[in-house]
C-alpha cells in the first residue's frame, strides 16, 4: 500500500498499481509490463509505479537487472532502499515505488508501519511540481504554408504594375518592381519565432541514454576484468552480449516509432520518406551560412547587409579593377608571362561583338515561348 500526498504533481500523474505473484512466468511479466508501459508513456505525464512483484530489491540477482533493464528504457528507477516486508528471520524490499526522478527531482519517501500485515506501506511525498523543461533555442523564419501562399498570390494579382510598364529608365522599373515585390513578400509572409529543442534525435529517450551508459559501464569492467585474468569474466561477457543485443533492438524500435510517427504525420511521405534516409546515410548536411562579414575592420552580422555588400562588390569588381588599373597598382604588361592581360589574349584573340539591351513585355516573351518546338520523344521497346 501507498499513500500519496496531494501537491500540484497530481495534475500530471499517472499511478499504476502493478502485482505478480509468486508462481507467475516472469518473462511472460516482463513482455506484458513493456507493452503497458508503451502504451502509458508520454512525455506530458509522469508514470509512477507502486508494485509488488516478489522481486527483492536488498540484493542483485537476474530477476532484478531484467526488470531494471525495462524500468531504465521508460527512464523509470525504483526508489525504495529499505526493507518493505518482515518474516521472522528474513527481511526484503519487494514493494517498491518507481519514478522517473529527472522530472520529479524532490521527493520524500518513509515507510508506514500499519502493524496490519507483513508488508509496511510507504509514504511517498512530491514537494515539487515544476517539471523540467527541456532545453531549447529559437531562431526566426519566415511563415510559408498554403494559407501564405494563396495571400502572397491574391495580393500580386491585385497590383496593377503601373509604375513598372509605364517607365522607360530600366533601373527605376527594375527597383519599382523590387520595392512593390519585397513589400507584398514581407506582409504574405510574415517572420515568426520558433523555438528548437536542442535534442534532434527525438528517439532518443532518457532511458537509452541511461541504458547506453550502463553499456559503457559494464564495458569499461569487462576490460578490467580482461586485465586482470578475472574468473568471471566469462559470465560478464555473456551478460554484456545480451545487453547489449537487447539495447539495440530497444535502439531500432525507437527509431522506427519515430519514423512511422514523421511520415504518418507529415504532408508529402515520399519527401519525408527520403529526408529519413538522407539522414540515416549522413547526407543531410546543410549548407553553412556566413555569420559574420568583416569590411574594412567593421564585423557585419545582419543577414541583409551581408547579402547587399557581396552584391555591391561584385557588382562593382570591374569598376575597382579598372580603377586599379590607372593607378598603376596592377601590373597590364603584355610581356608578362603571370599577367592577366596576356592569358585573357590568348584565349580570346577575337573581338566580341557588341550586344545591346532592349526592354521587352511579357507578352512578346510568352509569344516567343509559344513559338518554340516542342521536343518529340520516340519510344523504343
């Protein structure tokens, strides 16, 4: 029996009660209490377990690393290290409480001596009703989905574009159409604050992280043992095999709950389906973004200004060069071998003709496209 005390934990709990008996299959148990759990774990509650299952917790034995083994995959400990029940030469701990003791971080648990049966109640109290948060990091983007996108596109097909078709300089239609597009860009699509959990592997659960530890853990021993021609080395190795095996395939599942979860939940399976698999094979990497821009010792980090000063330089290269040109800082000798002069003659030994620039409508570009052939394609079987 236990008795919990009322805090503000209750709104977020889930209790559940669990007894075995004695003469029951455990490996049957185990297999049964696994799928409750699947079924009752979820990241908004807390699962606490009030269980006799005749398993001793005084001692370590087989039965107690199996049952640890699927308590540690829900992030579930057990927290009781006294004595729960009394014989008259034995004492044990087979009434135990599990927790999951990273979101409940303050508790307090007494036994209850209710001198009614061979089996004292415990008294569990949760002094703390703040769960941990995981930590996380926002960044800003743009809201694009179908409901942007259709005002972005009602918004372009209510312009007139009269500043733009009745010009004739073609830098001013050019920055007419650039300031009447950005504008109907920014308000269609407006910034947003979206916040990015640290963790990208959603699978992986504060179980697995604890069972990959104790991994780590009973490798570190078995080379130990190894070291020190231990006798029982043979028995820890078996052990670790299974544990191994068993972490993998708890490793596998979680990975493919998640991607059922991703491609049942998402808008396109095939795009989600290659994503997944783009990942998996480590060819998801991003292109990295510049940060920072240092010109003429200022560091400039708005994305913006990046943008506009690569622009305004290249755009600006062959006026710079020319520049340089008549300030003899750049050396035109013909005779050069290393010159720049020399190659460019040498691979173009032919006058360029001249090209003009002629304004155009989009209606004389749509005729042209129209005039086009299309390609036939020939079938062969």
């Amino acid at each position: 029996m236990m008795k919990l005390v009322q805090s503000s934990w209750t709104q977020h709990l889930i209790n559940l009660p669990i007894y075995k008996s004695p003469r029951c299959d455990f490996t049957n148990f185990l297999k049964r209490f696994d799928l409750i759990l699947q079924k009752l774990y979820n990241n908004k509650y807390n699962i606490i377990i009030c269980s006799d299952v005749n398993v001793n917790y005084l001692i370590d034995d087989n039965r107690r690393s199996q049952l640890d083994a699927v308590l540690h995959s829900y992030n579930l400990v057990g927290i009781v290290e006294f004595a729960t029940r009394f014989g008259l030469i034995s004492q044990t701990a087979i009434d135990s409480v599990f927790i999951d003791t990273s979101t409940i971080r303050k508790y307090e648990l007494y036994p209850f001596i209710n001198r009614l049966s061979d089996h004292d109640a415990q008294l569990l109290i949760l002094s703390n009703g703040e769960k941990k948060e995981k930590e996380c990091h926002t960044y800003i983007k743009r809201k694009i989905n179908k409901y942007t996108i259709a005002d972005f596109q009602l918004k372009l097909s209510h312009e007139t574009w009269a500043c733009v078709f009745g010009g004739n300089d073609v830098n001013k239609i050019f920055n007419s159409f650039l300031n009447i597009f950005l504008r109907i860009y920014y308000s269609g699509f407006p910034l947003t604050q979206v916040k990015n959990k640290m963790n990208q592997n959603s699978w992986i659960t504060p179980g697995i992280i604890i069972s990959c530890k104790h991994k780590r853990e009973l490798c570190k021993e078995l080379q130990n043992n190894n070291n020190n021609n231990n006798n029982n080395n043979a028995t820890l190795a078996s052990y670790y095999r299974g544990y191994s095996k068993i972490l993998s395939m708890v490793i596998r599942k979680a990975k493919r709950m998640e991607h059922d979860k991703l491609i049942l939940n998402s808008h396109s399976e095939v795009k989600t389906t290659w994503g997944i698999k783009n990942k998996e094979s480590g060819r998801n990497k991003k292109r990295s973004e510049v940060q920072a821009l240092k010109v003429e010792g200022k560091k400039i980090t708005v994305q913006q200004t990046i943008a506009e000063t690569f622009n305004e330089y290249f755009v600006a290269i062959a006026k710079n060069v020319y520049r340089l040109i008549k300030n003899n800082r750049i050396n035109v000798d013909n005779d050069n071998m290393d010159s720049h002069t020399h190659f460019m003659e040498q691979a173009f030994n032919k006058p360029y003709q001249s090209m003009e620039c002629k304004c155009t409508t989009t209606k004389e570009i749509e005729q042209i496209m129209k005039s086009l052939q299309t390609k036939k394609l020939i079938w062969v079987r």
